[in-house]
C-alpha cells in the first residue's frame, strides 16, 4: 500500500467536524424522549422551565431546540397554549421529497430507476391485496385516461395518468408506498407533459395499462409485475427517443 505522502503540517490543519451545537443535542434528546414515550399528535410537552430542568440547560437553549423541532414539522407551537407534538402530514414529507427531486437536478435516469424498483412491486401488491372497489376505481380511471386520449386536453391526460399508478400504490394498503409514489409524482407529472402529445406513444401506455388491470382483475401478482415493467421499460425508451426531455423545472434547476 502506498504511503500518505502529504507533509505532516498540511495533515495536521485539515478542518475539523463541527460538533454540534447544545441546542441541536438537546433537540435530539427532545426527539428521542417524544418516540420513547410513544407521544401522539397532539400531545402536549412540559413547559419550557420544566424542560429546561430535565434536560439540565437554560430556556434559551430549550428555545433554540424547540424552534429547530417546529421547523422540521415535529412540534407546534401556539401562543397560550405551550409546545405540543404536531401531526403527521405524508403530504408534507412527499413535497419535501419532490422538492429536493426537483429543486436539486437529480438526473431522471435516477429517478426512473427508484420508480421501478416501486411500481413493479406495487402492481404485484394490487393485485394481491386490491379490493374489489379499488379494482373498479381503478378500471374507471383507466377508462377515464383512455377516453382521453381521443382530445387534445394532454394536461389532463398526463394528469389522469399518473392517478392511475397511484391508484395502484393505493391498493397495496401500505401507505409508505403511496407516499413515496407522490414523492417522485411532480417529477413524472412533468416527464408525461412532455411526451403526452404523441398520440401513438399515449395509445401505446394505455395498452399498457390495460394489460396491467387485466393481471390485477385476474389476481396475478407475477403477471402484474412483468406487465408493469414492461410498461415502465417502454416509457423510459420513449423518454429517450424524444430527446430525454427534463421537465421545465427540472431544466431550470440544472441550468
């Protein structure tokens, strides 16, 4: 192995790791308490003083960890009412996501790949887990893209594209899934009005989807995945062929 030829002087001054500070500490044993005692949303926390005690730092510093808390949507604060655990929002946490999706120029080939590794396994969880009425609501939306296919309205056809895959993620009855599908869903609404307004690729995703219903509506999880990366493979090579198109807000983060 080759040795470190840098000089020892140059070794010696690389920075440091900032430790972090005593309200970032106390914010993180604040949290910890919160998920030990299994707090729920609404929950109401001791006083600052209280806090103050337990923790053994001032109500300057209880301050500065509970302004951190509220700011990443784990605690509210209302005046008369003191500090309280705050509800859960997924919305929130996929807007988050999307933003940083969209805001931070992830290449979409990377985005692609994470949404396979989903909706491949969320078509065979439809198609094991879905209700019969979530089987219908999906076949009406499926309808409801196909009929537009036939206008020239390609925001809602994207837009009705995309319900149909979260109606898929919907039947699984694993939020999470859902969840992450929203995450990444501004990114694909953005791809699909890009591509949409080619009749011949829009005729060739409804085919698609109804492949996927008919696996669905035949309880085949196997048939189901096969069905939906065949769909996902045939999108990302549309995606290419029309020149890898980015998205409006994609393009502007990256420029």
């Amino acid at each position: 192995m080759a040795e470190d030829q840098t000089p020892a002087a140059h070794r010696a001054l690389q920075p440091l790791a900032r430790a972090p500070r005593l309200s970032d500490r106390v914010a993180d044993r604040m949290l910890a308490e919160i998920l030990a005692q299994g707090l729920k949303s609404g929950s109401r926390l001791p006083s600052e003083r209280e806090l103050g005690e337990q923790f053994g730092v001032s109500r300057t510093v209880i301050r500065e960890a509970t302004r951190a808390l509220v700011a990443k949507g784990i605690l509210d604060v209302r005046a008369g009412a003191g500090l309280s655990v705050a509800a859960v929002d997924p919305a929130a946490v996929a807007e988050s996501m999307s933003w940083y999706l969209r805001g931070g120029g992830i290449p979409y080939e990377k985005v692609h790949e994470v949404r396979t590794m989903i909706e491949i396994q969320v078509a065979g969880l439809a198609a094991e887990r879905g209700t019969a009425e979530q089987i219908e609501q999906l076949r009406q939306i499926h309808e409801a893209v196909t009929a537009l296919t036939e206008k020239d309205d390609y925001e809602a056809l994207a837009v009705a594209d995309v319900e149909y895959h979260r109606q898929l993620a919907r039947m699984t009855a694993n939020e999470l899934h859902l969840l992450m599908l929203d995450a990444i869903g501004d990114v694909l609404l953005e791809i699909r009005l890009e591509t949409v307004n080619n009749p011949a690729d829009s005729l060739v995703a409804v085919g698609a989807h109804g492949r996927i219903l008919d696996r669905v509506i035949a309880r085949d999880p196997p048939g189901a995945r096969t069905a939906m990366a065949a769909h996902l493979e045939q999108a990302f090579q549309e995606w290419e062929r029309m020149g890898r198109p980015v998205g409006k807000v994609a393009a502007s983060a990256a420029s």
